[in-house]
C-alpha cells in the first residue's frame, strides 16, 4: 500500500498539505473545518472544486519518514503561513 503526501488547493488559492496512509482516493485530510468556513460565504460555500495533488509516493517509508516529509513540504509550500494555507503546525513563524 502507498503513502503519499498530497496538496488540497481551494478555490481561494490557499492550500493544505497532509498525509495519507491509507491510500484512500476519499481522504482530504483533517484541516480545521472551522478555519476553512471562515474564508467562504455561505454562497461559496453551496458549490466549489478542491484539487489534490499528490506531492510524494512511497511504499516502504517508515512513519518517522512520513512525517518528516509532511513537514518538509509544509515549510516548503508555506500552507502553515495563514495567508497561505490552512496548516496549523509547525506554528507559522514569519522570516
């Protein structure tokens, strides 16, 4: 089974970045709903696309690798930035 780190882009242009080892083509991950909500009106929010993009694909990286990978393109994409997406560790610490 592969595990892959993948993008969600929203149509707002910000992004969330997770893992998923379940290789599931259902999951988009576990951002905070309530931290989406607040970018969308409720007319927005009645219809819009997301996309996902698989980053990163292995089948026999451990989970100490995965997570440091899921960190690695989190600092790399800048999704723990809240004007860039919706990421909320590593805590965003502005350069």
């Amino acid at each position: 089974m592969a595990v892959v780190i993948y993008r969600i882009t929203y149509p707002n242009g910000k992004i969330y970045v997770g893992q998923d080892r379940t290789d599931s083509i259902n999951y988009f991950g576990s951002a905070s709903s309530a931290l989406i909500a607040r970018d969308f009106s409720f007319e927005e929010r009645q219809s819009f696309t997301i996309t996902r993009d698989i980053l990163w694909m292995s089948e026999t990286a451990s989970r100490c690798e995965i997570n440091r990978k899921e960190i690695e393109f989190i600092l790399l994409h800048r999704s723990n930035d809240p004007t860039m997406g919706y990421n909320q560790f590593p805590k965003y610490k502005p350069d």
